[in-house]
C-alpha cells in the first residue's frame, strides 16, 4: 500500500489507503503535484485509520479559545472547538487534536465530508470566486449563466414532476418562502385567478397587517414537527419549549404526527391506527380550523423532533387529502434530502401518485430554496416573491458539484448499501444491550437511523470520550447522520464505539 | 501612463488609468504577473472611460438568455441580465456587452465594485476556501480560528458601545433574530431575572403558540420602513402593499415617520413639529398597544420606503423614549450601514449619549447579523437563539476584507467627500430642470442621495438608456447607491447621464 505524507495533525501514523471501493474512484483522479504542495488542504480522500482521542474535550486549548470566543459570540451551544483544516472525511478534529468519527456532521449538513477534493477543485474556480466576490441581487441581475447553473445543479436533481425552483439562503426562510407562496396562491385562487386585481380594501388593509390584505389563513404542520425558527417557520416548529419560549406566534393548527411503535411488524394495527387517526385529524383540521390552512407542511422523518417515522402510506394518505381539499402539500427536505435515505429525496420512498406541490431543501445542498412545479405558484405580479439576494450562486454552485460528486461515486446507492449493513449491526447491539437501543428505527432508510436511549445525553457524552461525534433529536434519541461518504469500515467503527458507551453504561 | 491589456469586452479601447486618488494606492498592488495571467478576471482597479450602450436593454442575446431561464426562476422582476466576469468597477456589464455605469450597486449591497481585487484575493485565500467547502453549525461546531476572525473583521467596526455579535445570513434573519433577542429579553425580565425557570403554563403553551409561552407582545416599527420580508420582518415592513399583499402578518403596531419637508432649511418649525408628533405617536404607542412592544425598530434612513430622512435630534428623542420606557431600540443599518452615508454606520450621525440596543447589518458587509453589548441579551439558556448555520464564516471572511480595504482606501471618507461633490452637482440639475429633482435629500450624508421625479418609472427605463443603472424606492424617489469606490469623476458621468435623461424628459 502506497504510504503518504500529510501535513502535521495527530494521526499520520495511523494513515491508510481508504476503502477499496473509494480507493478506485481516488485512482482515476488528476490533481497535479504542484497544485497538491501547494496546497495546506490535505490529501484529498485519505482519512485516519479510526478516532483518536488524547485529552479532554474540551481539551486545554480548546478551553481557552473558546473562553475567548466567548466574549463576544454565544457558546453555550458549543459541542466542539473545530480545527476544519485538520478534519478531513468522516472525521473531524478539535482544537487539541482529537480525532472523531463525525455521525453529526454539522447537523447532518455536511454531505461528502470535510475538505472533499472534487468541492475544493470547485472552491478554486474563477466561477465560484466570481459568485463570492460579485454576488448578485439575483432577482433583479442574474448572472448570464444562471439558467445554466440552475439546470446543471439545482434542478438536476429536482424532485419528480417539479421543474422550477425559487432559491433561498437556508432552511428557515426556504419554507417561508414556500409558506409565502402557498398563501398566495390560495388567496388568488380565492379572488378568482391569477388576472384578478386586488381590492382597495385588500391594499390598503394589507399596510394595516389586518385582513383581508394579512389574511386569517394558515400553515398546518405536525406535533413534533421541526421547521426553522424565524417568526413564520417557528409558528409551524413544535419540537421543544426551547426553541419557542417567548417568541410571538401565529395560532396556526398542528395534527398528531403518528408515532409509531417498533419494532414495526410487531405492531401493524396500532400502527395503521395511529396513522389512519392523524389523518382524520389532519383532514379535521383543514376542514373546522378558524384560520384555515392553504398547506400542510410535512417532514419525511420528523428530525430535530426525535427521528420519527411514517409509512409511505401514510404519506400517500396526505397527499390524497390534501388534494381532495384543495390544500398544497409541502415537503420539508431540509435534513432527509440528498440522498441520506437511501434515495435522493426522501419522499422518493412513498411512491406518490402525484408529486408534492412543494419539496424544500437545504443543509446537504449547501444552498436552499423550493421546488415547484405549478406555474400558478409564482405569484401574479413581480416582487410578490422577491428579496434583496434571492439565494447565493456560489451556494448553488457548491451544490452543483456536490451533485456531480454524488453521481460520479454512486453515492445515494452506497448510503442505501451501507445504511443496510450498520442497521444490522444495530439490531445486533440492540439485543446484546437491552434498553440501550430502544425503538430502532430508519430500516431501509439509508444511514438515517435513530434509536432511544435512557440516558441519552450521558449516552452522547461518553460516546465523544470513545472518538465518536454523534447527535441527539427529541427528549430521548440519538440520531445517526453519517455523511455520504460513510462506508462498512466507519459503520464497523462506529458500532464498535457505540459497543464501548453500552458496556459502559449497562 | 501605462497601457494595460484586459480580456475581452467592448470598452478596452476606452480603458484609461484609474482617478489619481486610487492609482496611487494601486501602484502598492502586489499581485505577481503569473497570478494575473492565470486569471480570468479583469486586471485589478481598471474601468472603463464612460458607460457604452449599444443595443436595446435587454439586448438580443440577453432576450434569448431571459426567456430560457424564465422557464425554470421567476425573471418577471428581472432588471439587467448581467455578465459579472465583464463588469469592473463601478461599471456593469450586461449580457449584449452594455456597460452601464451602476449606481444601483445590486440594491445596494455591493462594497468595492466589482472584481474588486483585494475581494479577489481574499476569495482565493485557503482561509475562504476553508469556509465554503467546510461549512461549519456555528452554534455547536465554531472553527478554532472563529473568535479571530470575527475581532477582526465583523466585530473591528462594530458599531461604539456595542462589542457582541450574533451572525446571520441575510437582513431578513438579522433583524428577526434580533426582535428574537428582543422578546426573550422582555419577558426574561418580566419574570424576574434571567435567573427565573420557566413555568410549567409557559412550557405548554408555548408548544400551542399560545400565551404566556408565545406571548402577546410586539415590535414597533414606523409607517413606510422596511425590515425585510419574512413572517416577522414582513410585519413589521410597511413600504408597499405588494410585499405584503396575501401574507398572514402580528397585529404590531407602527408610528407615522416624520416625513420632512425640503429644502429643510425653509421648512424648520414644520419639520420640528413632524418629527415631536411622531416621537409623541410612538410614546402613546408603547404606553397604550394592546401588544406592548418590547422594541422599536428603526432605520436611519428609510431606504425601501423613498429615502425618507429625519434629524438626529429626532433619533435622539427616540433613543431617550425608548430608553425612558425600558423598550429596546434596534436600529436597522442593513441598507445605510458600511460607509455610504460618509460614515461608517449612518447612526454615528446622530451623536447618541447611549448607543442603539442592537444594530442590524447586512448587504454591503456582505454578511449579516446584530451587534448588541448588553450581556442580558444572550438569552438565559443556550439554544434559544439557535440555528443550523447561524451565518457564514466564508462570508465573513469576505466582509473582514472589505473592512481593510475601507480602512486602507479610506472609503468612507472619500464617501463623504465625493457624496458631497455630487449632492452640489445635483443641486445645480435641481435649479436647471425645475420639477424633475424634487426633495432632493442627503446633503451630508455621502452618496445616499435620492431626489423625487413624477415620471420616475420612466426617468429610470431613460436613464438606462444613457448607461446608468440605477434604482428607485417608494412612490417616486430615484435613490443613488452608488459603491464606496465611486469618485468624482464617476459623479461627473452620473451628472451628465441625469442631465441627458432630464433634458428628454423636460
């Protein structure tokens, strides 16, 4: 095996070749030495051989700096001090050079690990430098090859049956956004049509923020349901208290979501019952609710809310209803979408007889924004929909490479594989420990797996002391959000360290 | 003088040295020759003589380019397709190679001017490159390297009295995170200190978006101001039905903002009683809204809303109200911060004794956020103010270079300078064509220069046609936006394009 040099870090010793089945596709690439050495990225690709971790964390350095950075920026969320210089793939390394195998990947927002080769060759393109230091007011000077950026990137991956997007910066204002487009559409609908002008009233009481300008309408969303936290995304947020105390909210309805219980062929009934009264519940709603809802919006796995699953049926029991009422379906993608499930888009896992009217995007993407496909979701007259940047071309254009990135390597396909193979070691573990990996779920769904634990932050806590970087979501869960990168030897590494917290703890 | 070789494009022919203001400090460039060959930029600090228009706007290619991007991005707003490899300067370039002198400036948020190169090389730098392909959650997962980066950059122009930051990505988020800031602020003193739990009624109905957890409270903002477009900003946005027609919006209350007389100096007493009445409609307003507000926001200038100005004395009075009544007073320097009001942030005009509570910022930093410097608006908990991204290191890396490059240029005082040399050109226009600059407003505040026109629409589409970009805000205004990089040469351009469009319009 070929041996090479990083620069500095911790774990040069322990460097290996990566997998064979990334170390073929490394082969082919083109990098020149010179680019190389001139670079202070490393060696695109190589990783360390497993986690290693030598102090504390926070360790010494990381303790200072970070009570320096506290000064003048918040901390007290502060998981890990970063060096991303020295994290590179599937692993990510502290302040004091601590080396974890990253499960969390900055909130499941990083798609192909750190210091990717074929993201950095992008990085270094006249096109990408050209979108960061000429960053366009997009709506109203968009660059010359926009429509190509959009083509080859965004909207080559655009979820079936919608083939326009509207861009955006991240999750929170992607479903604003959507949000704003579905209350217009339905407004238009209600006065008769895209050609119909507004009222006098509507004018003027619109300045008033009182209806029938401001209208009583709303957004339905889902009890545990997680999407973003600025005014109009947090109305429809119901995660925890912390993230709503004290902020002002429109009284907007939420349903049930249908929690199900595991394992799941163990009970089908309770579960088919769960999921056929949260959709009377839905249907209810949107039929009695004093302001009605112009969508519902929905996502595929309830994320920040504890990772809980609906069956495509389910899904499919939505889309029919929100048809029959007239109501727009909006798909939340922000942390399912590009490819963590095993398919691109989570939703791909339901087979919809009719596309979602909205799909959201962001985290994985590096940009944000929604897809649409009815044009009657643009909004009759410009600057309806419309904001000073209107997204980021840079953004898109990281995506783009991305999305390059993910095809050349077969990466949707490998996370179904791989995510295979760590949820059989899983249920493994879950035997050999019991109570320590309650209610498993995510089987079939990629590498986005989750399971419950009793004492789920000491879980989280002791699994860093191991050298493994992992989240929680909801009040008992630890969720797995591996990159897509993510192979059978980090699976194999990860169990092995989840092993470790469990003896531990049992 | 030297002649220098640009790539491509209509005005080579035309390219003259810089104003000698600027040559002198280009002259001290350090980029090597091979750097400059191996870019596909134009070369550092050129432009061309004059605009050069020489096809309809939008030309034939830019018809064709616009109707095939219409199919897939909303264009229905679009104003210039523009080819950004091309554009220098204070100069735009638009897709049939029309270089229009821009004083637009993407609506304001362009610094330097395009492929500035100070820009270009901090864009190259491995700290950016670092930033875009290595996206941290800044909340959890900071870069080792984030506390320097922002002391240096964000937080060395932070506004007097205010040392903290919280990062953002847009002016939408910024201000609302900020009003975020501002309820947590409130109702943790409402409860009595930060120290206080929560209770149990709060805990519960937050999660329903009831009161007291999602509390009954507001945001005071002034009649035609503009805060940006999302749920919360949007209500508190009050510039045109058309952004807020058909979106749900909180009852918040809002002031008349005292709308000046001009020229000022003939109308005194009126402008005096204007600006008491307002002052006593916001006290009346905090005393008696159903939804006491627990801040005003405020921008210096009413940028969105027509340019609508007011005295220090008046913002004086409204730091000593807000401040009477335990109200907190954010003021929104999104589109008038970073230098083109001649000072760095427009509120350094108004000789405060005690600085705004936080100021938001956005557009020309290129990075968004709120500075405050009261301790107690950290909220008590971490995780309240929270998101995935909570801004952009690479962004702020980017606004850490504009930062020097102000400093090292002397920017905003050059701004003031030559705001001052155009603010007299354009009295002269005023005196000539009598009825087409009216309210001319900004004397002493930079470039920020707007004046009224009663065919602004078409004053706009004319200018255009003698190669200036440049935009309109509220009913009637033409507002100059011009970058920091605009001297008086450029304003002796703009002046005469004015003049031309004035002349036809006569």
């Amino acid at each position: 095996m070929a041996s090479r040099v990083l620069r500095a870090g911790s774990f040069i010793a322990r460097t290996v070749p990566p997998p064979a089945s990334v170390a073929s596709v490394l082969s082919r690439r083109t990098f020149s030495v010179s680019a190389r050495m001139a670079s202070s990225f490393y060696e695109p690709g190589w990783e360390p051989e497993a986690p290693s971790v030598k102090t504390e964390i926070p360790g010494p350095k990381a303790k200072a700096a970070i009570a320096e950075l506290d000064q003048v920026f918040d901390t007290r969320s502060l998981n890990m001090l970063t060096d991303y210089q020295k994290s590179v793939g599937n692993y990510i390394v502290d302040a004091d050079g601590n080396v974890l195998l990253d499960v969390y990947a900055q909130i499941a927002s990083i798609p192909l690990g750190y210091n990717n080769p074929a993201l950095l060759k992008a990085a270094r393109s006249d096109e990408m430098i050209n979108g960061i230091i000429n960053r366009p007011a997009l709506g109203n000077f968009p660059p010359t090859d926009w429509a190509h950026v959009l083509k080859s990137g965004i909207l080559k991956v655009a979820p079936k049956g919608l083939n326009q997007v509207f861009t955006a910066m991240a999750g929170s204002d992607a479903n604003e956004t959507a949000y704003k487009a579905a209350f217009m559409y339905r407004r238009q609908r209600e006065r008769g049509g895209h050609h119909v002008e507004f009222t006098e009233e509507e004018l003027s009481s619109s300045m008033l923020n009182q209806a029938p300008g401001a209208p009583q309408l709303s957004i339905l969303s889902f009890k545990s349901g997680f999407h973003g936290r600025l005014f109009g995304s947090l109305s429809t947020t119901r995660s925890k208290p912390i993230h709503k105390l004290d902020i002002p909210a429109f009284d907007w309805p939420q349903a049930t979501f249908p929690l199900l219980q595991y394992p799941l062929a163990d009970h089908a009934a309770a579960n088919a019952a769960a999921e056929a009264a949260s959709l009377a519940e839905v249907e209810h709603l949107l039929l009695n609710h004093p302001l009605p809802p112009c969508a519902v919006v929905v996502e595929p796995i309830q994320s920040e809310g504890g990772d809980n699953h609906a069956s495509p049926a389910f899904f499919r029991g939505l889309r029919a209803l929100t048809r029959k009422h007239g109501v727009l379906l909006i798909v939340d993608e922000v942390q399912t979408g590009v490819g963590a499930t095993g398919r691109f888009w989570a939703h791909e896992h339901w087979d919809l007889p009719h596309p979602p009217d909205m799909v959201t995007f962001s985290k994985k993407a590096q940009t944000a924004g929604y897809y649409y496909g009815d044009p009657l979701l643009r909004p009759n007259k410009p600057y309806r929909q419309f904001n000073t940047w209107m997204g980021d071309p840079a953004r898109a254009i990281l995506f783009r490479a991305i999305v390059d990135e993910v095809e050349r390597l077969g990466l949707v396909e490998s996370t179904a594989r791989v995510g295979g193979y760590l949820y059989g070691k899983l249920e493994g573990l879950a035997g050999r420990y019991p109570g320590q990996f309650g209610n498993l779920r995510g089987k079939g769904m990629g590498t986005f797996i989750a399971f419950d634990h009793p004492k789920r932050d000491v879980f989280l806590a002791e699994a860093k002391k191991v050298g493994i970087n992992i989240g929680g979501s909801g009040q008992s869960a630890v969720r797995l959000r591996p990159m897509l990168i993510f192979q059978e030897k980090h699976a194999d590494l990860l169990v092995e360290g989840l092993e470790k917290v469990a003896k531990k703890l049992a």
